[in-house]
C-alpha cells in the first residue's frame, strides 16, 4: 500500500542521486521547471517541429549502402523496425552546491543504439592496446608496481591535452602527496608508492540489508567481494584492518549477525594479496542453466535437481542434453527502484512522439 501510494503521488519525483547509490526525492514541479530551463538553452538543443526519425532513418540506410556488402548487410540488420526517440531526464548532482541536475538522454530502442553497439565492440580491442589504457582497479595496481621513477614534469602531460577539442575540458586533480583515482588512493612516501581504500564524499555504504528478498549466497558474497576489494588494494596490512572494522561496522548497522561478517571477512584475507592482483581466466560453463525468479521456497530446487541426475544420466537421449548437473540461476524479482524510481513522468517522455516537444540535441558536450 505504502509503496503504490509514493508510486502513485505525481507531486514527487524519485531519482538516484547521480554518484554515491543515493535515493533523492525531489518536488515534481521543482524538476520539470529545471528541465524546461535546461532543454531551453539553444547552446545546446534546437528545438524541432517534428520527429525527425523517420528523416534519420532513410539517411542512415542510404549511408550504410556505400559500405562493403557484407559490412552493409550487418548493419542493415541492427536498424529497428520502429526506432523510438531518446528520453531525457535527469539525476541530481547532490556531491555539488545548489544540487545541479545532470541531463542524460537514453539511447534505449533509438535508431543508432545497436549499431553504436557494433562500433564499440569493434573498437574496443584498438583501445584495449593502448600503453595509456587501464581495464580496472586490478589493472591499475599492477601499472603502479611498475612505477620506479616519476619525471618531474608529469603534471605538464595535462597543457598538451587540453587543446584537443573546444568541447572537451579536461579537469585535473594533483598533489605532491597524494591522488584519488577509481577506487584508490595513492601516496607516495620517501619513493615508495602506497595505495589505500579511496570513498567517494556521496558513498552512502548502500550495502543490502540482511532482510533484503535475496539468495543468502549473494548477500553473504557481498561481504567477502568487499573485504577481498580492500585485501587488494591495501598495501599496508594495518589500512586495510581499519577499512574492514569499517566494513564490519556498516553490515552490522545493516542487519548481518556478527559471526557471519567475520566469516566472510577471515576468509577473504586468507587469500594471499600477490594472488588477487594477478588475472584468473574465466572458464565457460557448458551447464545448461535453469533460470527462475528468486523466491525463498524455490531453493529446494537445487536437492530436486541433485536427485533427479541420475535419471538424466540414464536415458541414452537427456545424458547428451545434460552432461553435467544443471546450474541453477535465480532472476531478481522486480525490487523497489523499479517500482518507485523508474517511474515514469512527464518531462520523461518529453521527446517521445506523443504531441507535444520533440527536441534535438545540438552537440555532443555534456553539461556539467
């Protein structure tokens, strides 16, 4: 009842804030008056009497017919039948005074999403090879244990970028003692790089409470993945402690029974740290998987299936089908972002072609 009265309430609208896992609440008639303001601005968006999909659609089709043929067969495949405009809406900046409100516009089901799709996946590889690229925290860590010698004029690789486009401002952070990047924080002390634990000002802790609707398995991991993220990081043993009794303190406010954060967290540091910075290749599972919405009363499936192997493995036909035990997967139900944030409003569907505004995007730069 609570929950269908706040989806209900059109005076209010929900958002996640727009860093830190927040969950703000905002007056509705104070977001569509930003969002009027911000899509009134002609330095940005031009204002258009129609949709102008279908215009797009034949240009893009006539474009793609000057590629190789196989090239052009590819790319014809990933146009939608029935491509929709992009729905702008907004997130709070709430880690910012005045709590600005940044414009994101959904590629979701329009014209280009698959094809922008193909473009990154063939690129990536390019980028991937880069000496400049770094895949993760992991992979930082491991360039860092490179490091012997930083040149003094380092902060001067900064003037050189920034010319690059009108459009792009580069902002830079530095200090001669210590820097924040990903999840990390580096220091440097008499020549010796340290990395610690870096938390953003809007991290809210935003854990899963004990009680949450979900497998025990994966409120459990939480802990252990958290506690093995700060064994890797932590390159003083002492950090790292004080990070996890934070880490302990905040699943304990949480609803998680002692014995247990001490179980995952014993075992996550008996991991040897030199073995978390190295790259494990993912092995692919030939398991058919068996996928079902999570409900507490389902978990007896996994005995079902356990007792019920014998019987694949005896008919000459299933024993192919079925090599190995099917792994169970448990689809998450629909949980209350969903329901409360996800709701759509009017200044949502403002650029869906429904009579009212339709609005283009006049370049690619992103207000900040």
């Amino acid at each position: 009842m609570a929950i269908n009265d706040l989806k209900n309430n059109h005076a209010i609208t929900i958002k996640p804030a727009d860093k830190g896992g927040a969950v703000v609440i905002m007056n509705t008639q104070d977001y569509i008056k930003e969002g009027d303001r911000q899509l009134s601005d002609d330095k940005y968006y031009r204002k258009l009497n129609e949709d102008p999909t279908k215009q797009y659609t034949s240009q893009l089709r006539e474009l793609i017919k000057s590629f190789p043929e196989n090239l052009h067969l590819e790319l014809q495949s990933l146009i939608p039948t029935s491509p929709c405009m992009g729905t702008f809406y907004m997130l709070p900046k709430i880690h910012k005074a005045g709590n600005p409100r940044r414009p994101i516009i959904t590629g979701m089901g329009t014209l280009t999403e698959q094809i922008s799709g193909l473009v990154e996946n063939t690129l990536k590889p390019l980028v991937t090879n880069t000496n400049s690229f770094i895949k993760d925290t992991t992979d930082f860590l491991n360039k860092l244990s490179q490091i012997t010698n930083l040149l003094a004029n380092t902060i001067l690789f900064h003037d050189s970028f920034n010319p690059f486009h009108p459009s792009i401002t580069l902002k830079m952070e530095y200090s001669t003692r210590s820097v924040n990047f990903l999840d990390t924080t580096v220091t440097c002390n008499n020549g010796t790089i340290h990395t610690s634990v870096y938390r953003k000002p809007t991290d809210r802790c935003s854990y899963l409470h004990s009680s949450s609707f979900h497998p025990s398995h994966t409120k459990q991991g939480i802990i252990y993945s958290q506690a093995t993220r700060y064994h890797r990081i932590c390159s003083d043993p002492n950090d790292r402690n004080s990070h996890l009794n934070v880490l302990s303190q905040s699943m304990r406010q949480k609803g998680y029974k002692p014995k247990t954060i001490t179980k995952q967290i014993n075992s996550a540091v008996k991991m040897p740290r030199t073995r978390l910075l190295q790259y494990r290749e993912k092995k692919i599972s030939t398991r058919v998987p068996l996928v079902v919405t999570y409900n507490p009363a389902l978990e007896e499936i996994r005995k079902i299936i356990k007792d019920l192997q014998p019987i694949l493995t005896e008919d000459e036909t299933l024993k192919n089908i079925f090599p190995e035990t099917p792994i169970l997967a448990f689809r998450q139900p629909p949980n209350l972002q969903q329901k409360l944030i996800n709701r759509r409003l009017p200044t949502d569907v403002k650029n869906e072609e429904n009579g009212t505004t339709h609005m283009h995007r006049q370049h690619s730069h992103t207000q900040q």
